[in-house]
C-alpha cells in the first residue's frame, strides 16, 4: 500500500514490471473556488528505484472545465518507520 501526502491509501500491483494503482479519490483536484472535485489518478514506481510518476485526469465538467491532464509528476518513495 502506498499513501500519498495527502493521506490517500492506493492499493498497487504489479504489471509489466512496475507497481501500477488507478483511483478516482473525490478530492484529487481542486477547482479555482476551492471545491474539491473527483478525477482519475494513475500511479506508476518501478520496483528497483522506487521512483515513479503519477498522472491526474479530470473529465468534462469538472470544475467547469473541458478535460484535462495534470503530470505526470515525479516521486520517489520513502520508506516511513
């Protein structure tokens, strides 16, 4: 399990190598008047480095807006004790 900043739990399995997870979180965007909205997030770590990418996608209408993608932004994962 993977747990972003924001508190979020992603549950990842692996896929032609990497661990790979795809939520839809209420709260993955925000809209210009502070809302949270709903949208797609795709998570992506390559085992070996524990560096990964996460990518959102909104879909038509949230926020008012035509769809949109956001990333992919860059990680690397930490191990918290």
């Amino acid at each position: 399990m993977f747990t972003s900043h924001s508190a979020a739990n992603y549950d990842l399995h692996l896929s032609n190598g990497r661990w790979v997870a795809t939520v839809n979180p209420p709260d993955a965007v925000h809209c210009k008047d502070g809302t949270p909205a709903q949208a797609t997030v795709t998570i992506s770590v390559d085992p070996a480095t524990l560096t990964g990418t996460s990518t959102t996608s909104s879909a038509t209408g949230v926020c008012g807006d035509p769809p949109m993608t956001y990333g992919p932004d860059r990680f690397t994962l930490t191990k918290v004790s």
